[in-house]
C-alpha cells in the first residue's frame, strides 16, 4: 500500500419512488470533485460507527432523520473507503 492516508466516509443513498435524492457539490476547487452531484454523507470521526456517522451528516446536511431500518452496503476503492447506507420506503 501506498503513503496516502485513508478515509472512512459513510455516505446515504436516498430513494423513493423510483428517484434518487442528491446534492449538487459546491464549486469551490479546494473541494473534493466541485461541481459534482453526489449522495450525502461525509467522514467518519474518531469513535463513531458508519451508522452513527451517516444518521450525523445527513441531518446536519439536510435536516432529514433517516429510518430506523438501513440497508449497510460497504465499498472499498483506493481512497476514499466508503460505507454506503440504501434506504427506501
């Protein structure tokens, strides 16, 4: 393995009725793919479960509580390493 640093980031997959819900990234370079849409979500921080981290992000993102019940699909790529959670009605 290389020298770069992983992250854990657990990330929402938001659907109903046939839709998908995601985010148009703002466009600021510094960012990680600006100008991209994408699913909400974000780091893991120290401590927390996957869980925990996307029930977090999603509400501070959208002010939405996620279900009690959560599909954990987990996908590993170079970097970052990603938890998805697949919700649906």
């Amino acid at each position: 393995m290389n020298n770069q640093q992983i992250h854990h980031v657990a990330i929402a997959i938001l659907y109903r009725d046939n839709k998908f819900l995601m985010q148009l990234r703002d466009n600021i370079p510094t960012i990680v793919y600006p100008g991209y849409w994408a699913f909400f979500g974000g780091h893991i921080e120290p401590g927390e479960t996957p869980e925990v981290a996307v029930r977090r992000e999603v509400l501070e993102e959208i002010n939405y509580t996620l279900p009690a019940k959560l599909i954990n699909l987990v996908v590993i790529t170079p970097k970052p390493q990603y938890v998805m959670f697949f919700t649906h009605p």
